[in-house]
C-alpha cells in the first residue's frame, strides 16, 4: 500500500564527488543544505552577501562576483548608527564604514575565486516579489529596516527573470564552460502575502526555472518544493511558525538531494567524515582535560588527512 505521493527527480548527467567544487546562493534553504555539504566536508561557498530571496538579487550577486565588484564609501548607506549595504545581509553591517567595506570586500574576493572554479552552482529562488528603493531604482537583498515609503514593492514578470538570467547564463558559461547549474525554488512559504499570493510568487518562480531548463543544457531543476508540498504533508515537518522546516524535514530533503546528486562511492565516504565529526562534536564531562584536548587535535588532524585523501585521488 502507497502512503506518499513520491515526486520523480531526474537523473543528472553529473554526480558530486569530493573533488567537486560548489557554491550556493539563495534563501534559507540554500543555508540549510549548504550546512551539511560543509559538515561532510564539501567544496563550498555558501552566499557571499548573505541570504538572498528573490531572482534578481541572486543574479546582482553573481554579476558583482564575475566583474570582481569591489565596494566603496558611496556605497553604503547609514541607518540606526551602522553603516549598510542594500545588496547585503546584516551581518555585514557594522558602525564603521571601514570595517563594512573590509567584510564585504574581503567575502566578495573569496567567493569570486571560488566561482571561477565552481562545478556546480546551486541557486535558490524563495519568492518572485521585489522591493526596489525608489531613490536609486536598485531592487534590494535587504530593506534594512528603513522607512516602508522609501521602497515600491511589486512582484517579478516570468519573462523579467529569464531574459535577465540568460544574459547570466551565458556570461557563466564563458567563464566555465563546464559549469552545471541546479535551480531549486524554496519550500518555505512567504504567507504575508497570503495562501493564494505565495501560490502565485512560486508559480512564477517554477515558470521561469522552466524556460531556462529548456533554454539551456547546464541547467537542471530539483524540486525541493513538490518534495515538502507532496511528500512532507504533515505539520510536524515544520518549525514553529508552521512555514519553515524542521530539523527533520531538512534531514527528508537532503536525503533526496544527496541521492540524486552525490554518488554512491562517495556517499560511502561520507559516513567515514561523519564518524569524525561525531567525536569533535561530543562534549564528554572533562572537556577541558588534556586528554580530551588531545584527543580532538588528533581527530582533527585525522579529519583533514581524511578530506585531504579524497580530494588528491582523483
């Protein structure tokens, strides 16, 4: 007896290895499954502005990181005492300017040498609504907590997003020819904008994830969100604002990814990694003795001996 809808993905035409190279880029959801490529050990860069939600900013960060974008003073804007950056998360801002522009710069170097040898790059959409600052006509990462009025709101055309992304995708293609491209769009639901208003956002976002896999051979699609839609239907998948997942429900959607993408040799290398991890991530009783101490030094070393080993093979 069936007692789940199960969604059909579609075999890729690659398969991650520990030589592979990825960066992710996107929502929460990328943050998620980016964590457990980098607690396995992977090759990853995970959102070098933070976390973005809509199409065009994840576009504005690739297009910074394949011009080799460096920021300035102008900028940056200043609100509640620190000094911000409309294309960036929080995390970047800081009360001196200096030390913004050192965090956003230094990230942006290290993330567009990764993309010039990325393999795979995994991009998240969470929802097709914008908001761009009237001031500048840019659409913005984050608002920053600056005045609703200073921001028109308005939700992304299906055509908007692919011409802009097909301009991308081949600006990537001739930097790495080779390079695969996952899109995903984001399981959890932006319910501000209501049941139907979320249901319209991601029909958008599949639509134009859609075009683009026709348009392009590199392109591929998971489907992260059928999977929680169909397979997770029950509540105890979710967080406590019933709209994120749960540590079980990311565990159900990683296990799906990493069959389908990651290859059986390695996922048979990986459970060496995690016995590893286990031992750092145990606190015993006497967690400052030199045993202990020694111990996890041990198991470090043995860890990057581990990775090291993997990567140099092939």
């Amino acid at each position: 007896m069936d007692l789940q809808t199960v969604v059909k993905i579609d075999k890729p035409s690659f398969q991650v290895e520990y030589t592979t190279r990825m960066m992710l880029l996107g929502s929460c959801f990328v943050e998620n499954i980016g964590a457990k490529l980098e607690y396995f050990g992977f090759q990853t860069d995970i959102n070098p502005c933070g976390i973005v939600y809509n199409p065009l900013s994840v576009a504005s960060t690739l297009d910074m990181l394949l011009a080799g974008r460096r920021f300035e003073e102008s900028d940056l804007l200043r609100n509640n005492g620190k000094w911000v950056s409309l294309s960036h998360h929080g995390d970047f801002s800081a009360t001196q300017s200096e030390q913004c522009l050192q965090r956003i710069n230094s990230r942006l170097e290290t993330a567009g040498n990764h993309l010039k040898m990325t393999n795979v790059l995994v991009i998240t959409w969470g929802t097709a609504w914008v908001y761009c600052f009237r001031s500048t006509g840019q659409v913005v990462s984050n608002c920053h907590r600056f005045p609703a009025s200073d921001f028109e709101r308005f939700r992304l055309e299906v055509e908007e997003i692919v011409r802009g992304y097909a301009d991308l995708l081949d600006r990537l293609r001739e930097v790495n020819p080779n390079m695969q491209v996952v899109f995903t769009v984001s399981p959890v639901r932006h319910w501000k904008d209501g049941a139907h208003g979320n249901q319209l956002s991601k029909a958008v976002l599949l639509l134009a994830v859609n075009r683009l896999q026709e348009r392009y051979e590199q392109v591929s699609y998971f489907p992260s969100y059928e999977i929680v839609m169909d397979e997770l239907r029950d509540y105890r998948f979710y967080g406590e604002d019933m709209l994120h997942l749960s540590p079980q429900g990311v565990e159900y959607v990683w296990e799906r990814f990493k069959d389908n993408y990651i290859s059986l040799e390695t996922q048979s290398r990986m459970k060496k990694v995690e016995k590893l991890n286990k031992v750092l991530q145990h606190r015993p009783f006497d967690a400052d003795s030199d045993a202990t101490r020694e111990l996890y030094a041990r198991t470090q070393e043995e860890l990057h001996t581990l990775l090291r080993g993997f990567r140099d093979e092939w």
